[in-house]
C-alpha cells in the first residue's frame, strides 16, 4: 500500500496488512466490550457520586503526541526487592491468618505475557482491616502485616505474592454493608503515567453478589473475571493455599479496571 493510499483509508477500516507487530491481528487491539469496566459514577456505590469527575480530562501531554513513555518517570528493575512480594514477613514474626500464595500471569490482548511490569497489591488483614490511620472498625491490627507488596512479572509475565487472605469489613455504603473479601491491585506500564486500578476477589464468597463494587461493572462475563480460581497446584503442601488469577490489559478479555479508558 503506498501512502496516498494510506492516507485515504478510513480510520475505521483497521490497520492496513503488515502495520501490527508480528503475531497479531486487529481483534487483539480491540476495545473490550460494552459493560467491562464499571462507569465512573455508579449510584449503587455511593461515594462515586462525590468523586467522578464531571468536566472532560486534560492532557498531561501538552503536545498531544502521547509521547509518555519516553518523557514521564520510570521505574529502575533494580528498585524492586523479591522479599517485596512477601507481605506475611513482619517486623517481630508471622502475619496472622490463613496464608496464601496469590499467582498468575500479566497478559497483552492476544495473551502474550507483558515481562518487567510492576504490580502493587493491597489488601486488608485476616480481620479485614487496613493498617490505615483512617480506617477505625474494630478488627484486630496485626503489627507484623502492613497488606502492601510489590513485585515485577518475569519473562513468561508470572507475578507471584505470598500474602494471609483478606477478612470482609462493613464499609457503611448502604445498611449493614460488607465488602467480600479482596486484594487491591495496580499494574504500571513502563512508565508511571500509564496505571490500571483493579480489584480481585476470591471463589465462592457469599458476599460477592451483594457488592456494589463488583456489582458496578455491568457485564456479567466481565465481573466472573475479577473472581480468581482456587488451583491445588498452587497451593503449597503443609504451608499456604493457592490461588491463580491472569490480569489482561487490552481486547475482548480484558480485565475490568477502575478508569474506563474505552
Ligand atoms: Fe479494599
């Protein structure tokens, strides 16, 4: 295709043959479908409506030409320690509660792994609570577990936590209100402005039909992909249980995130 022709083709019509990096096709750059991620202002989830924003974003890239990846802030592999992904190692001896081994793979649209990425986790205890000056229910703290870790996907794009299993908490978003329980997660690109917010949540937990959180992304496939799976070859003999889960940042199995950025 030479350019005048390019140039003519509609931008809805797709790249054209041989412009999408080796291995790929247009499906995997899809957007994910309608009702993947929850829409900013979700009435059932209440504090949204004091936090969405209601006047359009500004660009932090003043010349527009998302050039982010070469002129924001990133991240060395080397400011990351592999004792970070192990969040039941406490000052004074053991987090309290049931431990867990948290796994699973960062994956691009058409299921590539994404190696060096950084992912944050954070959670609540075994008593579901924060070690937070602002969160105040009375569940018990635990001074050897602070329910934040980190750690960088390897080469097949595996991320791997030892952590305790979060309890549920009351979070008094409507009457007698309780979050199933969950682990926070964020997943950094190769720069700091490009971020995805999610939550993931654990199998048969009677709470998770009755949380307007996960309740607030609309489509039902999309919400079973928050929900990791309980895998017995994870799980560590005589030393945690173990649980899989596969984040996906772009096409139609993407996994819902907090910003709806399509
Ligand atoms: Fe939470």
């Amino acid at each position: 295709m030479d350019d005048a022709t390019r140039a003519a083709t509609p931008p809805t019509a797709g790249p054209p043959t041989g412009l999408a990096p080796t291995g790929s096709n247009w499906d995997d750059f899809a957007a994910p479908p309608p009702g993947t991620h929850p829409p900013l202002d979700s009435p059932a989830y209440r504090s949204t409506a004091k936090r969405h924003p209601r006047r359009a974003p500004l660009r932090l890239d003043p010349a527009g030409a998302d050039t982010t990846e070469l002129t924001a802030p990133v991240f060395g592999d080397g400011d990351v320690d592999p004792a970070d992904a192990d969040l039941t190692v406490g000052p004074t001896g053991e987090a309290i509660g049931q431990r867990i081994v948290v796994t699973g793979r960062l994956l691009d649209g058409a299921g590539r792994p994404i190696p060096s990425s950084l992912v944050e986790i954070w959670q609540a205890n075994a008593s579901g609570r924060y070690a937070h000056p602002q969160d105040r229910w009375p569940g018990a703290l635990d001074p050897n577990f602070t329910g934040a870790g980190r750690a960088l996907t390897g080469p097949d794009g595996t991320f791997r936590f030892t952590t305790v299993r979060p309890g549920a908490y009351p979070w008094g978003n409507h009457s007698n209100a309780w979050r199933p329980a969950h682990i926070h997660f964020s997943v950094f690109g190769r720069s700091f402005l490009q971020r995805l917010v999610t939550q993931m949540y654990f199998p048969d937990d009677p709470l998770l039909d009755r949380d307007p959180i996960l309740g607030s992304v609309p489509d039902p496939a999309a919400r079973t992909r928050l929900v990791a799976a309980y895998d017995h070859d994870v799980t560590t003999p005589e030393w945690a249980l173990g649980f899989r889960w596969d984040i996906v940042v772009r096409g139609p199995a993407r996994t819902p995130t907090e910003h709806d950025d399509g």
